[in-house]
C-alpha cells in the first residue's frame, strides 16, 4: 500500500493555444507522514523517436505532506517550440504528470495531446512554417493512463541515525479513530 494515493487530476483551461500555460488542478491523500517533499513534474514530449526532443516544463516541491487530504493547482509554462523538431509540433503526443519521493518516481499520469490549427482554411492548406500562435492543444484529459510504480516511503536509517519504524498506514488509520490526526471520508478514483 502507497503512502501517497492520487485522487484526482482535472485538466484546466482545456482545450487551448499552445502558447498558454498548462493548468492541473491535482488531489491527493497522505497516509504516513512523510520527511520529505513531494516532486511533482510536468514533461512534453517533443518527439516519439527522439527523448532528447522532451522538456520537463515544471518541477516543483510540495511540503512538508503530513497525513490528510492536499489539493493544489500545478502550473506550467507551455513547451519551447524552438525545441521541437517543425514536423512534430503539429499532431498527436504526450504530456506527463510524474510525482516523486526521495528521488523515486511513484505515480505517472499520461494523457495524449493533440496540436492542430483551429482555422478550417490552415487545417486543410497548412502552411510551410508552422504559425504557433494559430495551434490549438486539446488535452485528451477524459482517458489519462495512470502507471503506479512501488518505492520505499521509509528508507532504512544509516547506523549514525536513531532507527525508527516507518508508521504502517494501519497504524496511522488506528491513530485517526484516536483523535491524533483526522483522515477524510472521500473515496479515492481508480487509478490502474
């Protein structure tokens, strides 16, 4: 069982200009306390053939996560199209949401994006040079793919620090009915 459970990511401001901001509006539960910080990403993919073409548009860190519901809007800014090969900027990619603790990813949300004119006349004559501030992205945010990778939310201790057990999510639960922290009653989304 994760310490950390997505909830929900809803997409904002979608569909849009590929020039403005990526907005996620991203829902999450605690249930240990955690260390350290959160890192959250925002990554497009440039080209399907060539990794060297993605670009991490955001990191940020959020904490310090304690037990309990968070929600936040995590924004980006859109990719650099300079740093897009011209033949991929128009078309079908991906955009990815990753979240990680102490370096290791655990959550990975993928949603498609497609980027094409808006204007009928450009869709059916594009022309030679792609005019960026005509493109449209719309973010297939109703089919996200969600990849849950396992890691260790409590790493072993070195010798030099005192050992202490990672609290088990059962015993966190145990100590909400106790009154020490309150756990929320909403249900998590399915995330598979």
């Amino acid at each position: 069982m994760s310490a950390v459970n997505l909830k929900d990511v809803t997409v904002l401001a979608n569909p849009a200009p590929f020039v403005d901001p990526f907005q996620f509006e991203i829902s999450y539960e605690c249930l240990t306390p955690l260390e350290d910080d959160l890192e959250w990403k925002l990554i497009y993919v440039g080209s399907a053939e060539d990794e060297t073409y993605d670009q991490v548009l955001e990191s940020v860190l959020v904490g310090p996560v304690n037990v309990g519901n968070y929600r936040f809007v995590f924004q980006a800014d859109s990719p650099d199209p300079s740093k897009i090969q011209e033949e991929d900027i128009i078309g079908v990619t991906v955009l990815l949401l990753t979240c990680s603790y102490q370096g290791q990813e655990f959550v990975r949300v993928g949603y498609y994006v497609n980027n094409d004119y808006e204007d009928e006349q450009l869709k059916a004559e594009p022309p030679q040079k792609v005019l960026i501030d005509k493109v449209q992205r719309n973010i297939l945010a109703d089919k996200p793919r969600v990849t849950k990778f396992p890691i260790n939310f409590c790493p072993e201790k070195n010798e030099d620090e005192e050992q202490q057990p990672c609290p088990s999510p059962e015993h966190v639960a145990e100590a909400s009915k106790q009154g020490d922290e309150p756990l929320s009653n909403q249900s998590s989304i399915e995330c598979s």
